[in-house]
C-alpha cells in the first residue's frame, strides 16, 4: 500500500512497472600475470563458506598443474573475509602447498579484482543488457579470453605499485 495521503475518492496513485534485470552473480576469478587461470560463478542463493572455498582452492590447484605446469611456486592473495582466513582454509592451503600473500585488513586498495579486473569489465560491459545469467557468463567468458597477456601483466605491476605506496604510507588507504 503506498503510504502518500489522499483524498477519499480520488484516483489511485499511479505505479510505474519496473522490467527486473538478470540479478546479481558472483564471479570468482583468481589469474595470474599470463591471464585467467580460474573462473567460478556462485550458485543463485549460495553464500562462500569455507568448505565451498576450500573446494575452490583444489580445484584451483589442480588447474594450475594443467595450465601452468612449469610453475612449481604460486603467490596467492585473497582478502580477510572470513571463509579466506579460516582454520580449515588455512589448513587446506597448508595442504595444497600454496603460499599466501598478507593482506591488511580493511584495504580493498590491494585487491586486484577490485582495482583493476571488475573496473575494466565493468566499463567494458557498460550499456549492455542481458536476460540471463548464461549471457552474462558468456559475455564475461569472452571478455576475460579477449584480454591480452598484457593486460594481465599490468595488473600484477599496478598491484606492486600498491604494496609499495601502502608500506611508504604505513598501511593507510590508497585512493588511486
């Protein structure tokens, strides 16, 4: 019921119908400074708890050994949340042999997510609408595989950039 006050008699306020969109999905990307090397989306529904993202990590894992079998040592870095920075995780990191970089608490500044891939796709993707998750998913799918290794490169070199302004400013915020 729309709470506006009128008069008895008169007409009802008028309601304009709003189109819904695809939602929200959550995209799980970890990449490196050659490109992609894992996306996942969560299930509609779904939050990431520590058995889902430990079951990530395997399978991270097991993709690295496929696509990047030269590799023997892997950096990773994930923020505070706490599905990343649980006992189980840790422990299941420990396992798989991989070796985390610290993150500081409360500083979005450092993740490369969120100051370089999802700034780029979103400006990227801008104006483009879609009726399902399945074409949003295709087109993020062809967006991250059209992106040279380059771009993936960069984004490595702005987040060393970032650690350094973080240390010379004693763990303060960076805006940019």
């Amino acid at each position: 019921q729309s709470m506006e006050y009128r008069r008895k008699g008169s007409p009802p306020p008028r309601k304009f119908k709003t189109v819904a969109s695809a939602g929200k999905i959550m995209l799980t990307l970890f990449w490196d400074s050659e490109g992609a090397l894992l996306t996942e989306y969560l299930p509609r529904g779904e939050t990431v708890n520590s058995d889902k993202y430990c079951e990530t990590l395997q399978r991270l894992k097991s993709r690295i050994r496929r696509i990047r079998p030269a590799r023997t040592k892997f950096l990773l870095q994930h923020d505070n949340a706490r599905p990343h920075c649980s006992r189980q995780t840790s422990a299941k990191i420990e396992r798989l042999d991989l070796e985390t970089i610290p993150h500081p608490p409360y500083s979005p500044d450092l993740a490369p997510c969120d100051f370089w891939i999802f700034p780029n796709l979103k400006r990227d993707l801008k104006g483009t609408h879609f009726s399902s998750d399945a074409e949003v998913k295709a087109a993020v799918a062809r967006w991250i595989q059209s992106q040279p290794h380059a771009f993936f490169f960069e984004g490595i070199q702005r987040l060393v950039e970032r650690w350094h302004k973080c240390v010379e400013l004693n763990g303060d915020y960076i805006e940019k």
